[in-house]
C-alpha cells in the first residue's frame, strides 16, 4: 500500500542523507518480524548517528486476524551521547505514524475500517505554543513575565528557521486538501504536558505546534480506498522533506561549526529531549503492554532504545536492571 511505502522510502532517505548507522544486528529485538501475539507481529529497524541524531526507529506492527496495521517513524535529533557532548542541533524532532484500522484489535481500538494519520516537529524548547492568545486567535497575548518572554523569544526563532509561512502553508493545505477530498476529521492532539522545575525553557507540550492529526473511514471502493493512501503517501513525503532541509545545509548535515547552538541552548535542549523521550516511551508501553503484555513492553524497549542519562540505563528505559 502507498502508505506504509511512503513510510519506508521517507526512512531510506532520512538514513542515507544522514548517513545514519543501523543497530539492527542478527538476534537483534524484532530484527525481523516477531510474534507479539497468536495473530500480530512486530519489527523494529533502529539507527543512530554520532552527531545529527541520537535515535531513529521505524516500528510496524501487522495484525492477520483483525486486520490493524500500524508503521511508526521517529527521528530523536541528538547527538547519541550525553549533556558533556551535545546536542549541537535544535531542530524539531520528527514523527509519521498511520494506521490502518478494521473492526477491533490491537493498539488501533475500535473504530470501524479507518485511516489515521499523525504527523508532527516536535521543539525542542518550550515555545509557550498553547500561551493565550488575542481575539483574532492567531496573534499571541503580549508577554508579561519573564517566562512568557522568554517563550516568545522561543516562539520567533521557531518561525523565523523552521515554522515559517511555507511550512505552515503545506501544513494547513494538507489538513484541507485530506478534509475535503477524503472527508478526513481532524483528531485532537494530545495536551500532554513536560515539566522541569529548574528551567521554564525545558517545560510545555509534548507535541508541536503544526502537528497533524487526522482520520477518514476507510472508502468502499478499491479505487477510493487507493486514492486516500495516495493522498496520505504524498503528505507522509512533504513532511520528511520538510524536516531533512532543517537538517541538510548546502549538501552538509546541521552539525557544522556555522550553525551549531551554543552551550545554553544545548544543555536546554538536552534536558527537555530526556524528559519528552522518557513520557514518550511511557505512553508507548502502556498502550503496548495492555495490547500485547509482556511482549508489548519488549517491543516498547526495542522502539525507544538507549536513553543516555534517563534512569542512568543503557536500553529500554527501565528494562534493563
């Protein structure tokens, strides 16, 4: 199906412009597909890199008896080690998901035969993105702390090198376009919150604030049905172009001495990544764990590999003793 294709072709690209380095070893967890049930299985494809990014997954779990289908791709932007060393980059990290749902089973629920998408740069920083905003409901309320000013110092960098008015422009065309063509509703995003105390700059939301949430019924129709994947496909590849020209600069990854981030914004950085990968990976293993159990946490593990100084662990957040 184009869908999942366009998951797959988005990751070779990511690897190769990236020159990201696969963890994917013979015995590796869910090297290959693995049962996680009598009826679903799993894989896992892991890679890394010393300078750019810290961690990169794609997961697909298939279901033969219900028919649920998901393919997950996750970009951590890094670097691999720890607060000493990095990271040198501040650009969002990077999330596909699409999910194929019929009748019930699995982490999909019980929605009848549909189609999700999820697509989201997650900041770095708190940009204060869910701040108050005035009656027009586009221009934010004007700061009056000094967290609030310290977010909308946030909010302009953002815009200024990542969420400018082209990106947004694709963003609000795709929710459109997969509205009125597919009638695709949008879903609410999660309002989960990170919160460290010691710096203002490390808390907010979790998720972005151009992240795309959308689900359609699935059509009657082979030819309707080909036409959502399709559309789905196509905005699954603009998002994974978008994110790799934040990460490529004139033919050079991000990491070069002329636009890496200073200290402060690294150290920053550092401390949201841990807390956001640590809630991230929570979610997953609940949601993994009550479908699947105990082979649900393994799969979880697999997914959000090694976690730098989160737990001082070396892999899987809490499964290693």
């Amino acid at each position: 199906m184009p869908v999942f294709q366009s998951q797959a072709a988005a990751l070779e690209k990511i690897v190769a412009a990236l020159d990201l380095v696969s963890l994917s070893k013979e015995g590796s967890p869910f090297g290959e597909h693995e049962k996680i049930s009598d009826t679903a299985s799993a894989r896992v494809q892991c890679y890394e890199a010393s300078g750019t990014v810290a961690f990169c997954s794609r997961v697909t779990i298939r279901d033969t008896a219900t028919g649920f289908a998901s393919d997950e791709l996750t970009v951590w932007c890094g670097p691999k080690t720890d607060v000493w060393r990095g990271p040198k980059t501040d650009v969002p990290h990077f999330r596909s998901r699409v999910a194929l749902s019929s009748n019930s089973g699995g982490a999909g629920g019980n929605d009848g035969e549909t189609m999700a998408l999820f697509v989201d740069f997650m900041p770095r920083l708190d940009g204060g993105f869910d701040a108050p905003k005035l009656e027009d409901g586009i221009t934010y309320a004007p700061p009056t702390t000094r967290k609030g000013f310290t977010q909308a110092g946030h909010r302009a960098d953002y815009d200024a090198r990542f969420f400018t008015a082209d990106v947004r422009a694709f963003v609000d065309e795709t929710r459109t376009d997969l509205a009125s063509a597919l009638a695709a509703m949008s879903t609410p995003i999660s309002q989960d919150r990170v919160e460290i105390e010691h710096h203002a700059s490390c808390t907010g939301l979790l998720a972005g604030p151009l992240a795309l949430s959308m689900k359609l019924q699935l059509a009657s129709t082979p030819s309707a049905e080909s036409t959502a994947s399709n559309k789905i496909a196509e905005a699954i590849t603009r998002a994974a172009d978008v994110w790799l020209t934040w990460m490529i600069d004139d033919g050079n990854t991000v990491l070069t001495p002329g636009n890496a981030v200073g200290w402060q914004v690294s150290r920053m950085a550092y401390s949201r990544d841990c807390e956001v990968r640590k809630q991230m990976h929570t979610r997953a293993r609940e949601a993994l764990e009550a479908a699947y159990g105990s082979r649900g946490l393994d799969l979880a593990a697999a997914e959000n590999g090694r976690m730098d100084q989160v737990g001082h662990n070396t892999f899987g957040l809490g499964r290693v003793d």
